[in-house]
C-alpha cells in the first residue's frame, strides 16, 4: 500500500512539474524558456476504517468523562482591591463508576 502511495506522489509531483514548465516537445519553434510556480492544492489521504469488532474484547472501563459547564464566580481582585465576577470556562471531568 505504501508503494502505492509513494508511486502516486511521484505521478503526481512530474505532472505539476510539467504542467509548470514549457517543454520543449510540446511547442514546434520554442520562443523562450519559462519557468513558473504552480501552488498545488494540499493533498488529502483519508484514513482507513476503523476495524469493527463484533464483540469486545475488555470490558468498559469503570470511568467516564463528564462536561462540567462553566459559571460566574465572585473573586478578590487584589490589583484593584475589590470583589469583581469572573468566568470559569467550562471542563471535562473523570467521573468514577463504582460497579
């Protein structure tokens, strides 16, 4: 599979060399010899699917993640010496499962 790959890039990389430069075989008198850059877009590997197990083989595990969502929260603002409202962004927390 992975010389598949490397094949395919390597197609692909001479195509946009040629598709950026003036051959020589393509024009019948060449004028001049031009050489231009051509900004490809990325190129994009998907990754296989994941493989499906029709029964697991480990249990569970005993915890699970919780969203704990964020709140205002009164806090003493020493640089300016007063009680001021704050955010508190929210958070995952690890909850426990007792079996």
């Amino acid at each position: 599979m992975k010389k598949i790959l490397l094949v395919g890039t390597l197609i692909i990389i001479l195509f946009l060399f040629f598709l950026t430069n003036d051959s020589a075989l393509a024009q019948r008198h060449p004028r001049h010899y031009h050489f231009g850059f051509f900004i490809a877009p990325p190129v994009i590997f998907w990754a296989p699917a994941p493989p499906y197990y029709s029964q697991p083989f480990y249990p569970p595990p005993p915890y699970y993640r919780e969203w704990v969502p964020g709140h205002w929260e009164w806090q003493w603002d020493p640089y300016w010496g007063r009680w001021r409202r704050v955010w508190i962004p929210g958070y995952w927390r690890w909850e426990y499962e007792d079996p």
